[in-house]
C-alpha cells in the first residue's frame, strides 16, 4: 500500500511540473505588448492609441489654412530622410508630401528608414518655406547642383513638428544622435 502511495505521489509530482513546464515555455503577449515589440521608440514617449492613417491627414492638410495647426497621431511611410542626419522625413499624405521635423532636434531617425512605417506624434500644419530652407532641404536630400539652383519660389508647404516617433525595427538603423543642449 505504500509503495502505491509513493507511486501515486511521484506520478502527480511529475505531472505537475510538466505543466508548469509547458506554462514557462509559452508566456502571454497582448496585442499591445506585439505593437511594442515591432517599433523602435525616438523622442517623447506616446502611445499609439487615436492614431489616424496618412491618407487621412492629407484630407485634413486640404481643409488646413497657412498657419491653421491640429495635433495628431499618424501613422505612415517614410519616404524620404535627410541623408546627413535623420533630422527631418518625408511622408506621402495623400497626393502630396509632409516635410516632418523633430521638435527642438532633440532625436533623429534612421537615414537608412525610408521605406518604413512610422507613427508621429506631434502638431500638423501649413506654412511658407523660404526658398534658402527649401534649398537646404534640397541639399540633405542629396539632389543635384542643378536641381537646387531651380528652386527660385517660396512654397506652402505642408509640415509637422513630431515630439515623438515609433519606426518599424529593422536590422542595422543608421541613427546619428541628437547633440544635447545645456541650459
């Protein structure tokens, strides 16, 4: 009887840790631990919760004035990046582009990131570029002496002032750090 006792015993003690095994191997993840898990964090951290598709500012740019600012989520395409540094994107907004900057400079993106999916966080709005600043975008954008002198106009331009920035992981992100300021 006591060997059938023990017998029992040791059988429910090995089948116990087996399934607390089997629990060890297979944590739960949530959807939100998933999206964190595929982003890169740059900037003020947000959550991406409210956060409106491309497509849809660029109906908002077109209701927009110069001067007129609305703060938003948008997730979208990076386009284009500053070659030198990461310090500024371009991002399709239905037919037409955004330039994004980042406030205060205080991150950069990857300059290997075009092509990624980006969440912004931070303030859209319409403004007039200065042909020196479009010259100087120009310039990062790694464009030709000849493309640069035929930028003679001012433009509207549609903008955004990112506070924070989530960039899908990739492997090997070139991203140059912002120089800290004292104050």
């Amino acid at each position: 009887m006591k060997q059938f006792i023990l017998g029992l015993f040791a059988i429910s003690l090995l089948v116990g840790c087996k399934e607390q095994k089997q629990e060890e191997e297979m944590p739960a993840i949530n959807d939100e631990q998933v999206q964190e898990m595929a982003y890169m964090d740059y900037g003020a951290e947000f959550s991406n919760n409210d956060v409106i598709d491309a497509m849809e500012l660029g109906a908002m740019y077109q209701t927009m004035k110069v001067g007129d600012t609305a703060a938003v989520k948008v997730k979208g395409i990076i386009a284009e990046v500053c070659v030198n540094k990461g310090c500024w994107i371009k991002m399709p907004v239905g037919d037409a582009s955004a330039t994004v900057k980042f406030k205060d400079y205080a991150f950069f993106l990857p300059k290997n990131g075009q092509g990624k999916e980006v969440v912004l966080n931070g303030k859209a709005f319409k403004n007039i570029t200065p042909v020196e600043e479009l010259r100087h975008y120009a310039e990062d954008a790694g464009k030709s002496k000849e493309e640069i002198a035929a930028i003679t106009e001012e433009e509207i331009t549609l903008s955004f002032v990112a506070d924070g920035a989530l960039v899908e992981k990739f492997d090997n992100p070139d991203v140059e750090e912002a120089a800290k300021t004292e104050e």
